[in-house]
C-alpha cells in the first residue's frame, strides 16, 4: 500500500485519505486521514460490518429529525474498533487473522483507524490520546488475547 507522506492535501485523491488494509480478500482495517472530508454523506464500511463508519454531511440549516432506535436484537461475533488519534501521533500493525504482519501505518492527531478484523498493536511516538469506540458490552479477560 503506498504512503501519503509528502503529498499535499489537493493532491491527495480519496483512494489516499481513505485505505483499505486487507489480507487474503479480507478486510482487516480502514485507515481515515484527517483531511477527509466528503462534501456528501458517505459510509466507509458496507452495510452488513458489525461497525458501522461514515461521515454525515448536512449544510447549514440542515437538520436532523428527532427520532430513537428501535429495540433491534443483533447477533454480532468478534468485536470491532474505531481508534481516533486525539493528539500526539503513533504508529499502528495491522496483523491477519493467523496474525501475520500485513501493514504498518504512521497516525497523527486527527487520524482515524477502524479495525474489522485480524489483529493491531500501537507504539506511541509522541504522548498520545486515542479516542476509543467500540460495540459493548466489554469483557476484557473473554474478548483479548495478546501475541
């Protein structure tokens, strides 16, 4: 996968702010840059992923109707996670399922990581806040298992 360092923002096409890390035809993590922004609404992962990733655009004065979500009982298996570099940057593994390395990526504050499958690890390079989001409940001793 190739690198974005380098390239200035108007030359960066969306394939570069927003990359898909797969491994064997699956998907493993989507990697947001900062300076995405779409000028409509889209939705980065498909419809059927236990996570659902998208940006929602209204224009000023737009609104969003009140509205609840419906009591909807969903199976979902494996947990999925949206990382948010807060401030400070690092650098993130993506790892297959069979934990093979797959890719490395450098985040700086503002980026994005969305983890729906094999495994990650993170090494801060500079003091760090990641903004953490996923679907719970959370069992840390069922649903962890480090390599």
């Amino acid at each position: 996968m190739a690198s974005v360092t380098g390239a200035s923002v108007q030359e960066r096409t969306q394939a570069d702010l927003v990359e898909r890390i797969c491994w064997q035809d699956k998907c493993l993590a989507y990697v947001i840059r900062t300076e995405f922004l779409p000028a409509k609404t889209t939705f980065l992962t498909p419809p059927d992923y236990k996570q659902q990733v998208g940006f929602v655009v209204y224009p000023a004065g737009g609104e969003i109707a009140r509205h609840v979500h419906l009591p909807i009982e969903r199976r979902i298996v494996g947990t999925a996670e949206v990382l948010i570099v807060q401030q400070g940057s690092c650098e993130v593994d993506v790892f297959s399922n069979d934990r093979r390395l797959v890719a490395k990526r450098e985040l700086a504050t503002g980026d994005i990581i969305v983890a729906v499958g094999g495994g990650h690890g993170f090494r801060a390079r500079e003091d760090l806040v990641l903004l953490e989001i996923k679907q719970g409940p959370f069992y840390p001793e069922a649903t962890k298992e480090r390599f």
